[in-house]
C-alpha cells in the first residue's frame, strides 16, 4: 500500500534549494527546481550517509555536503565520485499549495 504524505507548503523551498523532511523513522529531501517542479530523494548520501539537506544545490544536482559527490535529484543518478550508487527517489504531486510524497 502507498501513501502521500504532506511533506511542507511549496513555499517553504525556495527554487534551486531543498529541506529535510523527516517521517515514519525515515529521511527524506525535497527539492524545488529552477523551472518550478518539486523532487524527492532519500535524505541520506549513498556514499557516507550524510544528509543532503546541508547540500549545495546546483540546477538539478545536489552536492554532498562531507565528500562533493553529486547526483541529479529528478532520478537519483550518482554523477560524480566518490558517490557511485544511485539515490532513491520517490513520486511527488502538488495540492493545494502542499508539496506531498508518496511513500510505501
């Protein structure tokens, strides 16, 4: 069974940035691309399970915060080392001025 979860108000990201979103004992990052669409991936680097959310945003990557490693945020894709396993990522819809997630 999936469910969507109300994650934050689309305002509360600004464009090219992210935030951390914590639900259910898992960690999740919500990114808000320059052209106005939202994104999520797991909150965790693949590499040293750092989060993301200290990450530096740059049109549609994130850069790890411990290592510079880099992964495009709209499908998870490691991009530069030392990352090499992709992010998980997972569906997102607008509502009502509400960013949610789905989850399973």
């Amino acid at each position: 069974m999936t469910n969507w979860i109300d994650a934050c108000a689309t305002d509360d990201i600004d464009q090219e940035d992210l935030i951390r979103f914590d639900h259910a004992g898992a960690t999740y990052a919500i990114y808000h691309a320059p052209e106005g669409d939202f994104y999520c991936t797991s909150g965790l680097c693949t590499h040293e399970n750092v989060h993301l959310a200290d990450g530096l945003v740059m049109e549609h990557l994130i850069e790890c915060p411990k290592h510079n490693g880099q992964f495009d945020y709209r499908t998870g894709e490691a991009k530069r080392s030392p990352v090499c396993i992709n992010l998980k990522t997972f569906p997102v819809k607008v509502a009502g001025g509400r960013v949610l997630i789905q989850v399973a």
